[in-house]
C-alpha cells in the first residue's frame, strides 16, 4: 500500500474496523443464529478495506464530518462484502478462500451465505437513508447497469462491459464521499471518472493476479477465469499490452483527478493509490516467468465513458 494511503489507513482503520462492527446487522429472531455467526465472520474477515478508506478521503477533500463520512464508508464496505460473499458461491465463482481464510459458504454453508450477502445489502441501505441522493447513487451502482450487470457480463465473458463489476462500486465509494461533504457536480464528475479509471486498473491488476499468482499471494482461489472457461483476456492482447493499457488508465485518472479537485493531502493520497496499482503488477509480472507476448492473457479495453485511449493496441469492443 502506497506510503500516504498507508499512514491514512493506519490512522482511520481502527475506526473503520470498531464501527463495521457496531453497525453489523443481527438478527433477534430465534433460528437466526448461525446466520448472525455468519455476519460477524464476513465483517471480521480484515483486508485492506480499500472502499471505504477511498470514501473516506473522497470526503476529506471536501472536509466532510468525520462522523457521516465514517458511518458513509461502512455502508459502502457492507456493498462490497455482500458482492464478494457472492461473487465467491458454487454458481459463481466457486473460490473455496477469501483474504487467507474459508470464503463464508465453506464455512456457514452456501444458504447462510445468501442470507449474509442480503442482510449485509440491505443494511448499507439502512445506513444511507439519512442521504437520499446517496442511496439512489447506490442503486445505480449496483444495479443491472452497474455491479451486478457487470457481475452478469463477466459469467458470460462479455468483454469490456465486465469491468463494471469493479468501476461501479469504485465510482460509488468516491461520489459518496464527495456528496457527503457537497462536493459540486464537475467535482463529483471527476470524482467518477476518477473511480471508473482507477477501477478498471484495478480489476486489471486484479485479472493478472489471477493469471499468474499464487493463493499465498493472492489471498483467495486463483486461476478461477481459465478453471471456468471464461476468455477474460483478448486474443493477440497479450500480458505487455495489459500493462500499458492499465498504465494508460492510470496516468489518465491521475490528470482528471487534480484538475477536477482542490490541492491537498487527501487528493495526493488518492492519486498514490492508483499508481500503486502499476507498481503492484509490475512486481506481479516480474516475478512471475511467463510469456509476455500476444499470445498471453491481457485485459480488454473500457474506459471509454471517461475518453481514454488505450495506452497500446486493443481489441474491438
């Protein structure tokens, strides 16, 4: 993790952790209990929380209350966990890890799961409702058009609408936070193209790791895209070319994001955190001996809703 993210994550991360707990749903209904088990178990889970801690610099730019951009951020981690609960399932993905440990439907079963991924949904819910603009933000987000069509597009290897399972709740966390301090329109604008870029970065990053890493290093199953057939990589769109592309996108998010926001530590942080992106493949591929040539696996083109140009040849879309 990039240095400023990291001193940020060690600051606020505490926080983070102490209040995903309190606001962790429970049930009181009797029978509920394994279910409640269950919940504790996806919230206690660690990693990097990377979505909230995006959201709570977002906020920060704009000097938000510590206090709604906190309770915000959370909401936006109970999205991302119930996605991942999920994404992980038999008739998904079928990871049997998550972040070094039994992905919940090995552990609870995969009916507690469903029910763990409802409750931690509708609880992010519960938790925007003081923001309406917000909570129809999330709807979009995670929508048919957003993390869940993007969900869809990717079982079905559907090229680059794919990527919206990542971009969307990326674009969501940063928008978020903006609203959460009234950030104006073509600030919340930069906002999003901001989270759409650094997004399908890193769901690049992301789709390497699968390729060439390990469970040790990854944290979860890997090698889940060619397990299940899915042609995550273009054909001639090899291993070299997905690192410009996801350079490309990088350098572009970067230039979008100062010149739509004011200068101040917040806005460098974000700004470190999607170069590390690069620097996290580049150790990734270096270390990994394959071919880097056209006949490799390498991430298709998007990023065309903010205007990006691919860094190197792409295929069609």
């Amino acid at each position: 993790m990039p240095e400023r993210l990291s001193a940020f994550a060690e600051a606020y991360g505490p926080e983070i952790e102490a209040r995903l707990r309190r606001l962790c749903p429970r049930s009181s209904l009797a029978g509920a209990e394994k279910l409640n088990e269950a919940l504790m178990y996806a919230i206690s889970s660690g990693g990097k929380r990377v979505r909230p801690l995006l959201c709570l610099l977002a906020a920060g730019v704009f000097r938000t209350p510590a206090e709604t951009a906190l309770q915000i951020a959370c909401g936006v981690e109970f999205l991302h966990l119930s996605s991942v609960i999920l994404d992980d399932l038999p008739a998904m993905d079928d990871a049997k890890t998550r972040r070094h440990r039994p992905a919940l439907h090995v552990a609870y079963g995969e009916a507690v799961a469903i029910l763990a991924a409802m409750a931690l949904y509708a609880e992010a819910f519960a938790i925007f409702a003081p923001w309406p603009p917000i909570v129809s933000k999330a709807a979009q987000a995670t929508g048919c058009n957003g993390m869940t069509g993007g969900q869809a597009a990717d079982l079905n290897g559907a090229g680059a609408s794919r990527f919206e399972k990542t971009t969307a709740l990326m674009r969501f966390a940063l928008t978020a936070g903006g609203m959460a301090g009234q950030a104006a329109p073509e600030q919340l604008d930069a906002l999003a193209c901001f989270g759409a870029l650094t997004g399908e970065a890193y769901q690049i990053c992301d789709d390497l790791l699968d390729a060439l890493g390990s469970e040790r290093l990854a944290g979860k199953t890997v090698g889940q895209d060619l397990r299940h057939g899915r042609r995550v990589f273009a054909p001639g769109f090899g291993i070299e070319e997905a690192r410009l592309r996801m350079q490309g996108l990088i350098e572009a998010a970067v230039t979008t994001l100062r010149a739509g926001l004011p200068a101040c530590g917040e806005l460098d942080a974000l700004c470190e955190f999607t170069e590390g992106i690069a620097q996290r493949a580049a150790v990734l591929v270096e270390n990994t001996h394959v071919d880097t040539g056209g006949g490799g696996r390498a991430a298709g083109a998007g990023g065309g809703e903010c205007g990006v140009v691919a860094a190197g040849p792409g295929p069609e879309r």
